[in-house]
C-alpha cells in the first residue's frame, strides 16, 4: 500500500463535534447565544451561527492535530491584512469576553481543538455566480491587494509544511499513480514530467513571502445582484511563505475553463494583479507550468482523498472536475506561446499605465 504524502490533518477525519457543545461554548465565551448550522469543510470543522439578533457568524474547530502555531499564523495573517488595508473583504476575527482570539474546546480528550469565531461575510460562492473578464480582473487587483498587505507579514510558524505550496508538487507524484490509467492520468503525469523537469530550481530562485494560497472560486463570495462586486476572500487555511507567483497561478489556473481560450481569463487576471504588483519576467515565464502544476496537485490530491474519506466526497472533489478540465485546456496551450502571451500582456499594462 502507498504510503500517503499528506499531513495528517488532510489524511485524518477531525471528530465531529456537536451542536449542543458549540452552542455552550459560544456562550460561556463569547456571550451569545446562537442556533448552529455545519457547513462543508476540508481539514476542519466549519459552523455558521445565528444568534438571537440575527447576526451571523462563522465558527472554525481546527483539527485536533493542526499545531497551535498554523492556527496562531492563520489568524495572525488575517489580522493584520484587516489592519495594512481594511477595505479588503476578508474575515474580521471576533474575540472572547476576555479578548482572546482562541479558545480551547473542553472536548477532544489528549488533542483537544482550538477554535475560532469570525463575522459571517455577505454574498454567493463565486462557484455558482455569472462570470466575466471584468470580475476576473477586480479578483486580480484584490488578490494583489492581499499580497500587499501582507508583504510584511512574520510569524514563526511561516516555515510550516503546506501540503498545497506549489513548491512541493513533487512530493504528490506518487498519488498520480493510483489513479486509473486513462488519457487524463497521462495528460496528469505528463504536466507533472515537465514540472519536475524545469520548474523547481527556477521557482526557488523568486521572490518569496506569506501569500493567500488558495484563490479558488468556492474561496471567493460575490454579490448575486452583481456579480463583479466581490463581497469576501475567505479561509485563509492554506496560507504559505513560499513564492509570489504562487498565488497568482492557483487564481489563474481556475480561470482556464473560461473563455474562448484556456488563456482569454487569466490574461485578464494577471494584467490586474500586475497593475498593482508587477511581475517580473521570470516569474511570468513559470505561470503556465504553475497553473498546471495546482491542477495537477489537485487532481491528485483530491482523487487520493476521496478514495479513503468517502463521507467527505462531495466537498473533497468540489474543484476535481474544474481542475481535470483546465488541464485538457492547458494541453492545448503550448509552453512557450502562454509564457510570451502573459509577458506581452504585462508589458503592454505598462505602457498604458
């Protein structure tokens, strides 16, 4: 049997907490007293809560065997993106009665979880909304925004292991190979070869910082009544110091289904995040093995997964079909042509500056 590269917290299934104990919990310490609702999740246990107001919350139980210092970065990072720029639409960390941002659940036995209480964030998943080159280039901008704001970010804990940093792509090759062998695991393997043949040297000699991580279209909340108005950037769960461009290929890689071409959204989005955040040439000359390299981990991360957590299937593969067909699309791009494409469309945000 395969031996999983994952963290045990991608590999493990968090216990499952109960109503009953959210709700005392959140008014021993938090004073409210609310109704509980489970939403999907990843790693961890997600809530939205009403309490008697009608206000809304969001309510996070990490895994028991997430380490305190990923929580503490997570929640550090979010902080301090509200207070470098706090017209972003990211979540507001509420605090205790006695002003922590943490509390320890009385449940759990020898791992007990941190949990967490955020302000619930208006708006539909950018999955389920109208989408258009102009939305494309405001998430651009936002996205740029983020990494701004956090430019200046450290925490001890930044050096943790990120199953999703770009970086280690390689380490998931060996899932590829339990997948079936039929023409989208070759397209799979094929992009992973070309990966690990020219990209990981390159990639460790870029510029480097705490960055989101995880731009995909069920992270992001837009208003129904307008599409192109982004409304929140949630869960900053996977947040990484890795390389810059990182975060622009994972936004840009589920932007390759749209359009006419596997390119036609993306460019829009990298002009946007570039009028704000220039890209450097080499940077941009690793976008397109990048943006295949998230899909390629996501794919395979994701069909490794739901292969042993069949309870959690639906939200583990919520972003399997999109991957697998921006892949196809990719195919269909050469190397050299998308890196000259993304150059060009930058140096031309320039001269019209």
């Amino acid at each position: 049997m395969l031996e999983s590269p994952l963290s045990p917290t991608l590999t493990t299934r968090t216990p499952q907490s109960e109503a009953g104990m959210i709700e005392r919990l959140v008014q021993d310490h938090y004073g409210l007293r609310v109704g509980v609702e489970r939403l999907g999740a990843e790693r961890e246990e997600i809530f939205k809560l009403t309490d008697t107001t009608g206000s809304e919350y969001v309510l996070k139980v990490a895994h028991g065997r997430e380490e305190s210092g990923a929580i503490d970065f997570e929640t550090r990072a979010l902080i301090h993106v509200r207070e470098r720029d706090p017209q972003l639409p990211t979540p507001r960390v509420i605090r205790t009665l006695d002003g922590r941002d943490t509390v320890v659940a009385p449940w759990g036995g020898s791992s007990p979880p941190t949990v967490r209480l955020f302000a619930w964030l208006p708006g539909s998943p950018l999955s389920t909304a109208t989408r258009s080159p102009a939305q494309s280039a405001v998430l651009g901008g936002l996205l740029a925004r983020v990494g701004r704001a956090l430019l200046d970010f450290r925490h001890p804990a930044q050096g943790r292991h990120m199953d999703w940093d770009l970086r280690h792509t390689g380490r998931v090759a060996p899932l590829l190979e339990t997948l079936p062998d039929t023409s989208r695991h070759r397209l799979a393997t094929r992009f992973m070869a070309a990966f690990l043949d020219s990209v990981p040297d390159r990639l460790a000699l870029l510029r480097s910082q705490v960055i989101y991580n995880d731009l995909n279209p069920h992270n992001v909340l837009v208003d129904p009544r307008d599409p192109a108005h982004i409304t929140g950037i949630i869960d900053f769960g996977d947040i990484a110091h890795t390389a810059l461009i990182n975060d622009v290929a994972i936004a840009a890689s589920y932007l390759t289904v749209l359009g006419a071409t596997a390119l036609e959204y993306p460019l829009c989005f990298v002009r946007a995040y570039h009028e704000v955040t220039p890209l450097e040439p080499r940077e941009l000359e690793l976008l397109y093995d990048l943006m295949a390299a998230r899909l390629v981990m996501t794919v395979a991360i994701t069909e490794w997964r739901a292969s042993r957590q069949p309870h959690n299937r639906a939200y583990i593969q919520k972003n399997t079909a999109l991957a697998w067909a921006g892949l196809e699309r990719l195919s269909q791009v050469e190397r050299a042509s998308a890196s000259t494409l993304f150059i060009d469309a930058c140096a031309k945000q320039e001269i019209t500056s």
